[in-house]
C-alpha cells in the first residue's frame, strides 16, 4: 500500500489528451512539492517534472504538471506511443523524521 | 555529465546481508545528497534512504532498523548494506542524486543509476 495513491492504469490514442492523478495528505502533497518520474519498459527512471511543474531540460513540453492542495496531476498533450511507460509521482513526507514517499504507478497504455 | 553504476552480489542467502556500492563519474561526490531506491518484481518503487557527502543519513521508517548506507568520497562511491535479508528483498536496486534544495524543503531524484537485480534465495 503505497503513501500517494495513483490509478494503476490509464490509456489514450495518439494525439489525445490525458492526465494521471496522485492523491496525497497534508504531511506530503499538502506541504511539499511532486515530482513526476518516467520508466520506460526495461528502464530505469526518468525525471519528468520537479518542484510540481518545472520540466528538466529535454523533456517535451507536452508533458506538464499541477498541484492543488492535497493532489497532484500529471497532463500528457499530444499522446504519442512512446509516452507508453509506467509513470509514477513522489514527494518528501514530514511524517516521523521526514522520507521521501512514492505512488504506486500508472501503467499509460498508448492505444 | 553525471553517471551512477551500481555493483554488487546478483544473489543473497536469506538472512544474510545484501551490500551494493554505486560509483560515480563524470561528476564529484561532494556538495550532494546520494540515495538508494528498490522496485520489486512487477511493483512500484520504494525509498531506501539517502546520505549526504558529509555522512550524515536519513532511512526510510520502514528499513531503518537494517539499513546502513555509508559514504567513500575518496573514491567517489556511496554504498548500501541490508542486513537480515528475506525472499521480500528481491528488487531491482537503483543509485540516483537527490538533489535536495534546503531553503525550498524539496528534493528530486536525477540522475539515476540503471539498476541491478538482487535475488534472495537460498
């Protein structure tokens, strides 16, 4: 059971717009900011967006993220197949003597 | 730019200790935060802990009580030990920078080493 809660799958076709939500409480979203992370089948993660929204150079701008109280979202404009990839958003948690937590994952299935 | 590489054991006996060292180049060890995360077979990721250069370390709740995650500047690594392994502890482990922001309280992991599996079985 994951600290952040993510939809465990999500799917769009090509050129679509999607977005893929984290919930969170007052000790992690509420008071701290997401990060998004990408992993490609067989990858390692990858960075996607920082500091709730900023995006580390490279990454298209088709990827974006927002936070809103206790929630995070992550939106992918212009759906293409290899935005097919597990994505999952973190945060630090000032919970005990503080950790960084994770969702459990969003399979994007690019149909 | 910045390359993590983790090395260690492929396999481990249960009830044993699980010890992995990331090495770092193209960049110095110093002046940053350096952690350890693990994804499960088929699961989701998971935070292990961090270090900074200095020493000091900072363990998730939930492994703190077998974690020891040291630091060789000289040598530009960072290492993990697990002890007391179980069938639970196979994961693909993963080195990355988290890199820490003190005045903002926020943190981000980038860049990230590639992985390697350590299976626990007898």
């Amino acid at each position: 059971q994951s600290v952040l809660t993510q939809p465990p799958s999500a799917s769009g076709t090509p050129g679509q717009r999607v977005t893929i939500s984290c919930s969170g409480s007052s000790s992690n979203i509420g008071s701290n900011t997401v990060n998004w992370y990408q992993q490609l089948p067989g990858t390692a993660p990858k960075l996607l967006i920082y500091s709730n929204n900023q995006r580390p150079s490279g990454v298209p701008d088709r990827f974006s993220g927002s936070k809103s109280g206790t929630s995070a979202s992550l939106a992918i404009s212009g759906l293409q197949s290899e935005d097919e990839a597990d994505y999952y958003c973190a945060a630090w948690d000032d919970s005990l003597n503080g950790s960084v937590v994770f969702g459990g994952g969003t399979k994007l299935t690019v149909l | 730019q910045v390359q993590l590489q983790e090395s260690g054991p492929g396999l481990v006996k249960p009830s044993e200790t699980l010890s992995l060292t990331c090495t770092v180049s193209g960049g110095s060890i110093s002046s940053y935060y350096w952690s350890w995360i693990r994804q499960p077979p088929g699961k989701g990721l998971e935070w292990i802990g961090y270090i900074y250069y200095s020493g000091s370390t900072n363990y998730n709740p939930s492994l703190k009580s077998r974690v020891t995650i040291s630091v060789d500047t000289s040598k530009n690594q960072f290492s993990l030990k697990l002890s007391s392994v179980t069938a639970a502890d196979t994961a693909v482990y993963y080195c990355a920078r988290y890199n820490w922001n003190d005045g903002l309280r926020e943190g981000w992991f980038d860049p990230w080493g590639q992985g390697t599996l350590v299976t626990v079985s007898s």
